[in-house]
C-alpha cells in the first residue's frame, strides 16, 4: 500500500521566541518513512536543542517542532512519506 496522509501539516504561524509545531497522521503498508525538511535542504534527522522529532503513539501522529523560532526559521517546510511502494510529500 502506497503511503499516504491522514491528516496533513496545516501552515503555521510564530512569533519571535516561541515554539511552531507541524504535526501530521500517515497510512501506508510497509509502514512509510516519516522525513521533516526545509525548502531544498537535507532533512532533519536527529533531534537538537533547536529542532525536535517525535512520534505521539496516543495520537498516531509524527511531529516537528521549531523551539524559540526566529526569522532565519522563516520558510517551507515540507514532510515526505517513502515506502517501497512510493513517496509523497507535503
């Protein structure tokens, strides 16, 4: 089963100092893989004290956070799903 978006990220909004979070459900069989990026740039794939990357098993969603956001945070965000039957991205 192609991977593919239950919910998807809605566009977020932050001020100078505070926290954006991106949060999204996925289906897909195998399970996809769950990548968070910006604009054309590597994606994230470990957590820092700026970005952080979870999974909420109570509310089957994957997260993305941006912790004390500033203007070089300013941007598009993207999440791509990927499994052997294909990628998507929103």
């Amino acid at each position: 089963e192609a991977p593919a978006f239950l919910d998807t990220p809605e566009k977020v909004s932050c001020l100078e100092g505070q926290t954006a979070v991106f949060g999204c459900r996925v289906t897909g069989d195998p399970y996809p893989q769950v990548t968070w990026s910006k604009g054309k740039a590597k994606p994230f794939t470990e957590n820092t004290a700026k970005y952080t990357l979870y999974y909420d098993e109570d509310l089957d969603a994957h997260f993305f956070e941006i912790n004390e956001c500033s203007v070089a945070d300013t941007g598009i965000y993207t999440v791509t799903l990927q499994n052997v039957h294909g990628t998507v991205t929103k």
